[in-house]
C-alpha cells in the first residue's frame, strides 16, 4: 500500500531498497542519529525483517530520500503506536520529514484506529524536534541517558507524542 502527501509517498520498503537505505544510513549526519554498527546493509536488511514493525521507503520526486517506520504496543490498555525516521542529509529542510510524519501520524490514527503516537529523537536533535512539532507532536519529558551515541557516551532522548485530536494538517 502506497500512502501520498503533499510532496511525498510512502511505500513498503523492500529489499532491494537495502543498499539505498544503507548509503543514506552512511552519511555521518545521518549515522550520527542511526547507526547501527559496522554493516549498515546487514541493520538495513534486519530493520525490514523484524515482524513487529513496518517500514516504508520515503520517495520524493520518484527517488528514495529516506525510511520511516512504525511499531504498535497492542494491549489494550496501552494500545499506541510508535515512529522513527531518518532521511538523506541532502533533503533536509524541505518539508520532507513533516510530509513523511504527517502521513504515516495520519494513517495510524485514520486506518489503524491509534489515537496515540509517540517519538523519541536524540534530545538534542533540533531538526527532528522542530519537524515533529510541526506535526503536532509535544515533548512529554526527557529520558535520561537514552542512548549511546558514537562516541560512546550515554546521552539523552526526548519523549514526545501526538493525540488524534492533536494531528496539523
């Protein structure tokens, strides 16, 4: 299933998307936020085989610019799902990401009857948190030593969320 927006479209990713994806991965203003060890083609190809959660490749202008993915928590009390994203270096700044967030947000709480979403960008991602916020999302709180970044210290991420109610666009 194709999903569309304004400047973009989501499709499923498949495996001959691995190597694109993996040369986006590779960018270090992109490692710097995804990384995934010393085979990026090996995590790309894990990433699309994990069951529990759907990957699409970001298209904009018929060319891959980018994977954003999603997860659902199912039981029923804290039924939500869940997003992550990343783009090529190259593309950003140009509504791509919004575009991208905006549609999947859209379709979880459209036609998989969510009416929660979370993110979780490296607390000190200024461009995703902008991009989200466009969205709708708000920050919730931050996690403290979240992740481990490149130079293998322990840094912090940011909770946000979106309510069905809250969804721009």
């Amino acid at each position: 299933m194709k999903l569309s927006g304004s400047i973009v479209t989501l499709r499923p990713a498949q495996e001959g998307d691995i190597p694109a994806l993996a040369a986006i991965r590779a960018d270090p203003a992109v490692y710097r936020w995804w990384r995934g060890g010393p085979d990026l083609h090996a995590a790309v190809a894990e990433e699309l085989a994990t069951e529990d959660e759907h990957g699409f490749v970001v298209e904009y202008e018929d060319r891959t610019v980018g994977f954003i993915q999603w997860w659902a928590e199912e039981e029923p009390d804290y039924r939500h799902a869940g997003i992550d994203i990343y783009l090529d270096a190259s593309m950003h700044g140009r509504g791509i990401g919004t575009d991208a967030v905006r549609i999947l947000a859209r379709h979880l709480i459209h036609d998989h009857g969510h009416h929660r979403i979370t993110i979780d960008p490296a607390a000190d991602n200024e461009a995703a948190i902008r991009c989200y916020t466009k969205v709708g999302f708000r920050p919730v709180g931050v996690m403290r030593q979240y992740e481990r970044g490149p130079d293998g210290t322990w840094h912090d991420g940011l909770l946000m969320d979106l309510l069905a109610s809250e969804l721009i666009g």
